[in-house]
C-alpha cells in the first residue's frame, strides 16, 4: 500500500510519548495513521481513560504579543493602607471574608483591588482615586469579572445577602 500525506495525521496535541505509541501501532497492525480504527482507539486511549490522569497535556510554551492596560500598584498599596489603618483589618468589601482571619500570619495584609471602572475601559490619562477601587477577596474578585454587563461590588454583596 502505498502511503500519501493523508495517511499521517499527527493533532497538534499528540505528545512525544504518543507518538511513538501510535507508530508502533501503524508497524505492527499495518493500520494507517489516517484509519478510523486508530483515530477512534487514540480518541479513546486518551480522552476517556479515567486511570491516567495526565492525559491532558498542559503546561506548553507559547508567545503571545499584545496590549495590555496596567493598573498601577501604588494606588492599590495605598488604597490598603488606609483601610487598615482606619479599620484595622482588610476585609473584602463583598462577602466581609479576613484573609489574616482564616489563613493566620500568611493572609496579613492580603486582599485584592478592584476597579469599579475597569481598567479596559480607562484611557490612561484619568487619575484613578482610592475610592474607585474596591478591596474584595479573590473568589468575589473573580465574581465582580464574570457576565455582562459586569455586576458592581454593591449588587454583588446584595445578591451573595439573599436580597435579589
């Protein structure tokens, strides 16, 4: 049989090991790569295979080039200060949670600013203000980042209270 381009199908995702794996197959059963009989056992060798646990390979190198908005960390640094030297904890503004509470020495000091106007939105010229910054806990930071139109740190705290 004679063998065309076709006949070696390779994904992007097939690992070294997978390889090698695949070409002893194609040697010894005489199938091609391109043979629905492979492709369906690589499918299934791979994907479905609850006993091994690395059968989604992560971690790949890639390089990405683009623009990007960047908050500027004094105005958060200090933004932190303020609130614990008027409160004496930093307590994340929407579900009330204390890092330095649940974590002990490793969470003093930890919480995380959010902008009330989000950064993709500022054009760099406009001075952001410690009042446009929320200070939230990880879990609601990543909530005030999801849906559209993006909640605000009030209707956050009102619907986690039961209130909407």
């Amino acid at each position: 049989m004679k063998s065309t381009a076709h006949d070696w199908f390779f994904p992007f995702f097939f690992a070294a090991g997978d390889l090698v794996n695949y070409f002893f197959l194609y040697v010894f059963t005489g199938l091609r790569i391109s043979d629905k009989a492979l492709i369906k056992y690589f499918f299934m060798a791979i994907y479905f295979n609850d006993d091994d646990e690395s059968a989604f390979p992560e971690g790949r190198k890639k390089f990405v080039m683009h623009h990007t908005r960047e908050p500027d960390s004094a105005i958060t640094r200090k933004a932190k200060r303020l609130q614990f030297e008027q409160t004496g904890k930093l307590e994340c503004e929407v579900c009330d949670f204390d890092f330095s509470l649940h974590y002990g020495s490793p969470g003093e000091g930890f919480i995380e600013a959010h902008h009330r106007v989000p950064v993709s939105e500022l054009n760099g010229k406009i001075r952001t203000k410690i009042g446009d910054l929320a200070l939230v806990c990880s879990n609601c930071h990543r909530m005030l980042h999801r849906g559209k139109p993006l909640p605000t740190v009030e209707s956050l705290r009102s619907l986690l209270q039961g209130e909407v």
